[in-house]
C-alpha cells in the first residue's frame, strides 16, 4: 500500500502536523480524501492517524487550516453548505472537535469556496472563491465580508510563513502550474 498526503500544515506550537490524505482507512477497499494528524512525540513524529468521524464524516476537499487554539479550517460539502464546498471550522475544545459550522454568508455562498488559511491568531482568512478571497474579524469576532485580491491571486491553497511576511498560493490549469508567491 503506497501511502499519500498533500497540503500539510503545522500546529502553532510545532507539535503536530494536519494534511489530507485518500489512504483508506481499516478494511477500506475506497479512498475518500480525510484529515490525518500526527503528532511529534520526544523529538520523533509518531504514526498518523485519521481525525475522528465529527471532522472525515462528510466530504472534504484539499487544504485543512489551524489556529493557535487548534479550530480547523477547512473546505466541505456538508449539511449546512449553502452550494457546493463552503469553510468550516471545528473548534479544538477540551481535547477534541466540536461539530464543524459554517463560516457565514460573509465567507459561503453559493458558488465554490475551498482551500482555507487562517492566521494562527485567527484575525483573518485567506480562502478561494473564483481566486482568492480576504475576509478578517471585526470588534465582535465576526467575519466580514470577504474581498477578492485581486486578477493577479487567481490561484488555490494559500499560505503565509510564519513570519507573516509572504504569501504563496498555487496556480494550476490554463497554462499554468506552478507556485507563486509575494511579500505580504
């Protein structure tokens, strides 16, 4: 069995790493993309294992995000999805994910919303919609209504380094295959 993995993305403090994988899962004979973990115990990165079935119970897609409180971002089409994939989050509470929720009409539309980055202090979210898409937290902790980036952005799976100063994405299809990336 080959085992596989895409868009991996560590935890705030390092300790573990979130991606997606279509491995099955027991006595699968199907794959189905999920979330997998894994954790880095004493210096050595553990066994991965899937996230439990609140987060891989519904269809996910591509890239998965997380904060510094360990809430997942992620793409889904899911009860509660107002099109076909929307961003959801599951908070990180007590040791395990609550039911994911929808991020809003601010963030969800009807149309095609994938591929989450959150800002590990959670203030804003970079996602794809049509290119990619803005949206940061007002005064009262709510999303506001996203902004496009731009014709230059239209690309999936951003990312920011840690250092907050570049932001890369991918461009694929129509001619294009390729990471990107700019100062932030």
């Amino acid at each position: 069995l080959t085992e596989d993995g895409d868009c991996p993305v560590l935890s705030y403090d390092g300790h573990r790493m979130y991606f997606t994988s279509n491995r099955p899962i027991g006595d699968e004979n199907f794959k189905r993309e999920r979330i997998w973990c894994v954790e880095r115990i004493q210096g050595e990165w553990a066994r991965p294992y899937p996230l439990p079935p609140v987060i891989n119970g519904s269809h996910l897609h591509w890239q998965v995000s997380v904060d510094r409180h360990g809430h997942l971002y992620f793409g889904s089409e899911r009860e509660g999805s107002k099109g076909g994939d929307d961003i959801f989050m599951a908070e990180f509470d007590r040791g395990t994910y609550n039911i994911p929720i929808s991020l809003g009409e601010n963030i969800n539309t009807t149309e095609h919303e994938s591929t989450p980055y959150v800002a590990t202090n959670g203030e804003y979210l970079i996602f794809c919609r049509n290119g990619l898409r803005i949206s940061f937290k007002d005064k009262d902790a709510q999303w506001t209504e996203s902004v496009s980036l731009g014709e230059a952005f239209d690309g999936i799976c951003p990312y920011v380094s840690p250092d907050g100063k570049y932001l890369f994405f991918l461009k694929m299809g129509m001619g294009y295959n390729d990471i990107y990336w700019c100062s932030a």
